[in-house]
C-alpha cells in the first residue's frame, strides 16, 4: 500500500430536490503542512510512504488479511430500490495497468429495448491485489461526465469495493425516443429514432504498473435500470419521468389543478433535463474530457449552441485537484467558478474529500473517508442568464480555478429543460451583481512555529425573466459563500493543528407576477473540518500520531404557497490513528473511525452508523427511524 501525506480533495454538493493521482479539493484549505503559508518549494513537501505486507499484521485486528477486503463508503442512502432491475447493460469491463498518458478506455451501449424504467443507477465494481496509490477516475456518457471517483490503495491480499450512483438525472442520456435536436439559428427539430441510439462511454483511470507498483486496477461498469411504482407501459426503453411526475396533494391545492399548473410544478421539482450538453475538452476521446487547469490564470471554454425552446438551465460542475496542488501551497483558498461569455455565473465551494491515501491509509481501511467513492457535482442554476442564451448563437462557458496552482480536473455538463408546446422561448437578462471575492489574511510565525488564518466571503446577485408555455416567470438567485481556516504550528513544525470551515447558501425566488412569489428554491450547507498531527522519535523510526474530524451538513427548502418541503442530511465522520515509518516504510501503526449518516426527506429518516478498528467493521446499522442512534 503507498502513502502520500497529506491527500485532500473537493466533494461537490448534490442540488436539492434531488466524481493520473487523487488530490485535493478546489476550495477548502485542510492540508497539514502548508496551508496558509504562500508557496513552499517542492522539497518541503510532505514525503511519501510505503506500506509493506509485514507492517500489516500489526495494523490488523487478528493479523494481516488473507482474502480480498471490502471497502465501504457510507455516504448516501441506498440508490437501489428492493425489486430486481427491469434491465441491465454491461457498458466496460476493463484493466487499468499500463494506462498513464492513454486514452480513455472506450465502449458503446444501446438502451435496451421492450424495458420500462423511471430510475437507472450506475454500477462500478472494482478490485485490486498488491501495491499501488489511489487513482482518479472518471465516467462520460457522449462526453457527458456522469462519475467522479478514486480508487481504494490495495493490499497484498487485495481489496474490492463497488460504487452505485443514482444517474437518473442524466436520463435523457439513457432513452431512446424522439429527441430534440439543436438546429442553425436555434429553435429546435424533432425526429424519432427508428433504431436504438447508440451511446459512447469513456472510462479514466490512469495507472502505473512496474516492479514496486504492482497494483492493477479491474473495473467492471454496469447500467441497472428500474421501474418504481406506476402503472403505464411506455413503448421500448422510453423512460417513465417524460412524463410530469404525480405531485403531492398539497402542492396541487396550493396551484389549484389543470395541466398548466402540473407542468410548472413540474418545472420546480423531479423532472430531469430533456438535454444535456458537455462544455468538456474537444480531444476528449484523446485526453480525457475533462480541462486540464495549470494555473489561475488558465481558464478553459466550451462552446454550446442553446435550443430556442430552453425555459431553465443548470451548470453541473465537476473539479479536483492534482500534482503540486495535493500539497497545498500558494495559500489556503480555491474557488472554482464559471462564467458565460465573460460574465461571472457562480462559484463552487467544495467539500473536503479525504482519499484512502491521505495523512495515514490505515484511517480509511475499510471505511473510506465521506465522498471518496463517488466525488459529487456543484449545480449553478443559470436559468436567469437565458436571456444572453437563446438567440441561436454559439456561446463560451468558462471554468476556472482562482489561486490554483497545477493542476486542476475541471469539466461541466449544461442541464436544459425544453418547452413541450413551442419551439421558441423568449427571455431577457436583467440585473447582474457579482463583487470580486473579498479575502482576508492574518499570520505570525517564529522560527518553524505559528500561527496562519484567512477569510473569504462572495456574494453575487442574478435576474432574468423567461416567457414561455407555463407563463412569464421571473427569476431572483442570490448566492454567497463565507470560508475561513487557521492552522496552529508548534513544537518546531512537529505539531500542527488545521481547522477550516465553508458555508454556502443559495435562494432562488421565482415569480409570476411582482411580489407573487410563485415558489421558492433555497439551500445551505457547511463543511467544518479539523486535522491534528503530531510527530516524534518512534522506536525504530518516526512516530506519527493523526486525528481527522469532518462533517457534510446541508439542507434544503422548498416553498410553494404556505406548504414547505424540507429536506437534510449530515455526515459526519471521526478518525484517529498512529504509524511509525522510516526511509519512506510504514513500520506499524493502527486506526479506527465512526461515521453516522442522517437523511430526512420532509420526515421520512434514513439513518446509518459504521465504526470501524483496526482493519475491521465493528457496526455497520441502518434504520428508518429518525430517533435511531
């Protein structure tokens, strides 16, 4: 098992209503070492470590493995429903050996035919024997990014793990149907598919096999699509949600009935965009679809052609972090943002995602830290940016990474719903506010001691209105996020305490006439974390002790009238573990962790606890019940 120390990388947040190495995050500043400082040179970086077969039996509650271990990551609640899958389609099954600098691993798929789903769920199954780093990689449907994820660190008895993520939101991906298609000048032409489309598929995951990185990585990808409830027969593999979905009752007695108002409730809640487009790298099948960002000042475009028909759009970013950025110099904050030809249209603040290499592999084994399995996405409503948008020409969305240094992973799918009853839509673009991000530093140091804090804080203000079929809307979004870190240094650089903390929020009014709030959209999050080490003489080498401390906490709102729907979830999880290493070696060393998971969907529960000890799970429950613990 190799170890780089320290390995932080972001977890982008999941929109209410509802993935070359492993780095670390866009914005949040949780390294051990050299957060706050301004830039360090590469030989201050922190080292790397082996960890050998012989250093496991003292790691290991009952000696060393002998079979291939599970790993875990608790993070959501199941995505598959209790039936057996309607259907499935095996989209890759592939060995990463030899990978790093090649392209992609590629395939195609159909959607089956004679199916009926409302929900598909993708499926990475994965394993790998011997000794390796953990991996970034990444899935694209037709260029679309559906999955973020990095690898487990293997063992010499191996280690397997799968990952399953709930991709209906990409359903338009998945279906075969008459689609919408973007025509010279805009506007929209619709033509049915006699046969079933054929989809490309992509897979990343660079890796490096000799005679010390022996790990090769087995991945076996698989679509599940399912059937939830319903009683109407769509033809082939036509999914059920292009039909608006059946709304709760109190919603329909706040908008009174009739299809209009279905379909503008539609509008607010389940229903998947009819079309996405990647803004992605043009040599994709080559490189990688995702932008590769080399510094701050290197911000990447995609050009899009928007549909005249387009009455909301949503921006979904993808971003992490790599090579001399893993180790955080140039300071503690990152921001990723987008842009629309030019214009500032939002930034994300990621949440901390901690790979099974980071500060101490032992801490992750087999519980991985939240996030690790499946790097969740950022989502920027633009909706109110349509009017700059819809006038038939082609149109540049920016990525960028401020304060970053290389390099980056940075891509985004536009996710765009089309009017059913007209081929053109009218909009118009009509206030934009968006200040520079305000940033604040404070630092006293003596010698290899001290103390480091920054602060920073955006607020951006958004208008625009969109007439269409369900009527002439007004859109009011409001975004601001406030981060701040410190890190205390002491015992001549021996000691080191990091904590940082990200709040963001996000309100959306929508109105139908002035000052009649048809529905609002609201969402906040915080991502506090802590990190402590400290080091000393061990007795055969160096004795490092790690503590790491970090909570997902997010909740969103939906207002319609006076009925509101709420819906939360914390994640926390708390790791503790030792290593004695030397010349690059762990020696020995042992962790535990405990995590619990609380989701509340307007008071269904859903509540998970694992804890886990040396190498072993110790709990591992679930319950529906909201007082469970």
């Amino acid at each position: 098992m190799k170890v780089r120390r320290p390995r932080l990388v972001p977890s982008l947040y999941r929109p209410w209503p509802a993935s070359t190495f492993s780095t670390p995050p866009p914005v949040v500043a949780v390294a051990v070492l050299l957060l706050c400082v301004a830039s360090q040179a590469r030989a201050n970086l922190p080292d790397r470590y082996t960890l050998r077969g012989g250093a496991l039996s003292s790691s290991y509650r009952g000696g060393q493995p002998q079979e291939p271990q599970e790993y875990i990551d608790p993070t959501n609640p199941p995505v598959l429903p209790n039936e057996v899958p309607a259907c499935s389609v095996q989209l890759l099954e592939q060995d990463f050996a030899h990978t790093y600098g090649s392209p992609p691993a590629y395939s195609n798929f159909s959607a089956p035919e004679n199916c009926q789903w409302n929900r598909a769920v993708l499926e990475m199954s994965a394993s790998c024997t011997g000794e390796q780093y953990d991996r970034i990689s990444g899935v694209w449907i037709d260029s679309v990014e559906v999955l973020r994820t990095s690898t487990a660190e293997p063992t010499p008895a191996g280690v397997f793990w799968t990952v399953r993520k709930d991709v209906t939101r990409y359903s338009s991906l998945l279906v075969t149907r008459e689609r919408h298609q973007a025509c010279r000048g805009g506007g929209a032409r619709r033509r049915r598919d006699t046969l079933p489309k054929l989809r490309h598929v992509w897979v990343m995951l660079e890796n490096i096999v000799d005679d010390v990185y022996t790990g090769i990585y087995h991945l076996n990808l698989t679509l599940h699509f399912y059937q939830e409830g319903g009683d109407q027969a769509p033809p082939r593999s036509r999914s059920l949600l292009e039909a608006p979905p059946r709304l709760p009752p109190l919603l329909i007695e706040q908008f009174g009935t009739g299809s209009l108002n279905q379909e503008r409730l539609d509008l607010l809640v389940s229903k998947p965009a009819d079309l996405i487009l990647p803004v992605s790298h043009d040599k994709g099948s080559h490189e990688g679809f995702w932008f590769r960002i080399q510094r701050e000042a290197d911000a990447r475009t995609g050009n899009v052609q928007i549909p005249k028909h387009a009455y909301r759009a949503v921006l979904e970013i993808y971003a992490s972090a790599h090579g001399d950025d893993e180790f955080w110099g140039n300071g503690a904050f990152r921001e990723v943002y987008a842009t629309i030809d030019g214009l500032y249209a939002g930034s994300v603040v990621p949440f901390p995602v901690v790979f099974t290499g980071g500060f101490n592999p032992l801490l992750w084994a087999p519980v991985v830290a939240i996030g690790a399995f499946d790097l969740p996405s950022y989502s920027l409503d633009v909706t109110p940016f349509l009017g700059i948008l819809l006038n038939g020409n082609t149109h540049r969305v920016g990525l960028g990474v401020s304060y970053g240094i290389p390099f980056w992973l940075v891509g985004a799918n536009l996710h765009l719903w089309l009017d059913p009853q007209s081929n053109s839509v009218s909009a118009h673009f009509l206030k934009h506010q968006a200040p520079p991000v305000s940033i604040n530093y404070s630092n006293k140091s003596q010698n290899l001691d001290g103390q480091f804090k920054l602060e920073a804080e955006r607020v951006a203000h958004f208008e625009g209105w969109v007439r269409s079929s369900l009527g002439n809307l007004t859109y009011f979004l409001d975004q601001q996020y406030k981060f701040r870190s410190s890190i205390s240094i002491e015992n001549n650089g021996n000691t080191k305490e990091v904590y940082s903390k990200a709040k963001f929020k996000t309100d959306m009014r929508i109105e139908d006439a002035p000052n009649v709030i048809l529905a609002r959209l609201y969402h906040k999050a915080k991502y506090p974390i802590t990190v402590y080490t400290a080091a000393g003489p061990g007795q055969q080498g160096t004795y490092l002790r790690t503590n790491v401390s970090h909570t997902m906490y997010e909740k969103g709102a939906l207002t319609v009238g006076s009925t509101i729907f709420l819906n939360s979830f914390a994640h926390s999880q708390n790791s503790q573990g030792w290593m004695e290493y030397k010349n690059h070696s762990v020696l020995s060393g042992s962790a535990s962790s405990q995590q619990t998971y609380k989701h509340n969907d307007n008071g269904i529960c859903y509540i998970r606890i694992v804890n886990a000890e040396g190498g072993n799970l110790l709990r591992d429950q679930s319950s529906t019940d909201c007082h469970f613990a």
